[in-house]
C-alpha cells in the first residue's frame, strides 16, 4: 500500500498535496463503524455496531485497536470527542431509554453528566484541560439548547442568538465553542461563544439565509456550512474577514466543512452535482478543495465517504464503504510532494 502511494508522487500532472495510507479500524464485531473524532495522538473515537447489533461508543489506537466503551445502562452509546489525555465524550441511552451525555476516562468509565433541564443531552466535543461541549433537548417542549460543562461548574446553559434553540459542535483549548442558534426570525445561524463575550452571530454567506458551525482550531478560526439556497456552501470564518466560501472542485454541487487543525488544513463532505455521491475532501489554501478519494492507492478498495475530523498531524478520521460495509478509517500522511 505504501508503495503503491509512492507512486502516485510519481505521476506526472500529479499537483502538489499529500498522500495518505489508509487503516481501517474494524468493528466491535457487528457490520459497520463510524468514525467521528480524532486527538493529537491519532486515537479516534466514534461508533461500531456490536455482534448484536447494537451501536455502542469506541476508542481506538494503534496499540490496543477497537475498544467497546460500554453504556449508561442503556443498549446504545455514540462517542464524538476526544482530547490529548484520552477523555472521550459522547451520549449513552440510559435504563429510561432516554439519552444523556458521558465523559469516559481509562480509570473511572462512563460518567453521566445529566441534563439542563430536560429528558436527554448529547455531548459532542471535549478540549485539553476537560471542559466539555454538546446540547441538550426539552423533549416535553422541543427546543435544544447549547452547553458547556466543567467539572467544577457542571453544565451551563449558553443561550441563544434570540430565538428558542441552540447546539454546540466544537471547543478549542481556550474554551471557545461554536455552533449554531435561531434567531429572532427564527432562522438558524453559526454562533462562537467566549466565557466573556458571549454569543456571536458569525452572520450568512451572500444569498444564503441559514449557517452553522462544526469546527474550531485553536486560533479561533471557525468552519461550517450555509444553506438556504440552491446548495449548501462550506465556508471558513476567522476574525476581521469573516464568512469565506472554500470553492468546491468544478462538480461540487453540496459541500460541508466539519473541521479544521492549527495548521489550516480543513476537511468535510462534498457531494457531486452529476454522480450525487457524496466525497470526503481535504481542502488548504494552496491546493483548494480535494477529494480524498484521490488521494490514496487506487487499489485501496475504499470509497472515503466522509471526513469528520483532523489532527495537527495531518490524520484525518471518517467512515465509508469497504467491501460491502461501511467502516471507520484512519488516514495518515506518509509523504509530502
């Protein structure tokens, strides 16, 4: 396989990008896995169906492979973050059925980390010294409201951009958290929450009318998508610029960004105006927007599907089809042309 990338570096009309090996990380013995997270050192957590069928949370690395993380009780779990210590967060079912958000650690498991004031809250993303985000539901009356939790403060409601519901998607290490929130006119905007400035309204792209944020890095530099037009564009946001579309390749019709690491580097989701198949990209200032797909042997077997998360090492975690069943993947640069 590693030859086989070398060679691609050898093709002529080849433009400069990296190359990647691909591992696939298996499963907790069912048919399909997710991959949704990924820390400094490569570990990626996210979701496998077990030998009954069941999703349940796992933590992988390169030394112990694919760990079931267990539940609250309940028969489903779902992790999405993890930080450079190893805590990973995500949701578990609990024994009412309901969902609540967990922080695992190697030593304790799973703790509960309850709700606001509703039935069920899903945690979705965790930075390096521990405080945790996600969003949590008032199933008796339906609006979701965005959270940050801290171990010495518990769960803290963010509040919105003026209408009834908000989500958190990432945080950075200084404790910055965006997402998405409605407005008073009741549409959906990207929000970046500071502990001292509150909620910002990071505003729309030209001709479209609805925003959200999925990824932050650590120097505040913001991706997404908007929709509310014909298609939904991917953008980068960073102080004093603003929203900026990331240009698709010429088939690109749908295109999300869902993270981006400190080096610039993003990655999301196209899907293509003719094949309508959706293509996990990685996208930089030099080079534009890729698809992944391109950028691992040709033999690999693999359809990358979709990209969920980068590191500053360049390893980007996500899942496709591989033999007739989807399974998480973790791509790794080998070699920089």
């Amino acid at each position: 396989m590693l030859i086989a990338a070398w060679l691609l570096l050898l093709l002529p009309g080849v433009s400069p990008a990296q190359v990647y090996s691909i591992t696939d990380l298996g499963t907790l013995g069912g048919k399909n896995s997710f991959a949704f997270g990924i820390n400094a050192l490569g570990q990626v957590v996210g979701a496998s169906e077990t030998a009954a069928g069941q999703p349940h949370a796992f933590l992988w690395t390169k030394a112990g492979g694919m760990q079931d993380l267990g539940t609250l009780g309940g028969s489903v779990s779902k992790a999405f973050g993890i930080n450079a210590s190893g805590q990973v967060v995500g949701w578990s079912a609990i024994a009412d059925k309901s969902a609540h958000a967990f922080l695992w650690t190697k030593g304790s498991g799973m703790r509960d980390l309850g709700t606001l004031k509703g039935r069920s809250s899903y945690a979705v993303a965790v930075n390096d010294v521990g405080q945790v985000a996600g969003y949590s539901v008032d199933q008796s009356s339906g609006p979701t409201r965005a959270f940050r939790w801290t171990a010495d403060g518990g769960m803290q409601d963010l509040g919105t951009l003026g209408g009834a519901s908000s989500k958190a998607q990432a945080i950075n290490v200084f404790g910055q958290i965006v997402g998405w929130s409605s407005t008073k006119e009741e549409n959906k905007h990207a929000f970046s929450w500071t502990e001292s400035g509150g909620m910002q309204d990071l505003g729309v792209l030209k001709n479209r009318s609805e925003s959200q944020a999925l990824g932050i890095n650590a120097s505040g530099q913001v991706v997404g998508s908007c929709t509310g037009g014909a298609n939904s564009i991917a953008f980068q946001w960073k102080e004093g610029s603003g929203l900026v579309e990331l240009a698709g390749q010429g088939d690109t019709f749908d295109s999300e960004a869902t993270a981006m690491n400190a080096f610039g580097q993003v990655v999301g989701t196209a899907l293509g105006r003719e094949e309508q198949r959706m293509d996990a990209f990685v996208w930089t200032k030099s080079s534009g927007m890729r698809s992944l797909g391109d950028l691992i042997p040709k033999d690999s077997g693999w359809i990358l599907n979709v990209a969920t998360a980068i590191n500053n090492l360049g390893q980007i975690a996500g899942y496709g089809p591989a033999n007739d069943t989807i399974h998480a993947f973790l791509l790794t640069p080998i070699s920089s042309q």
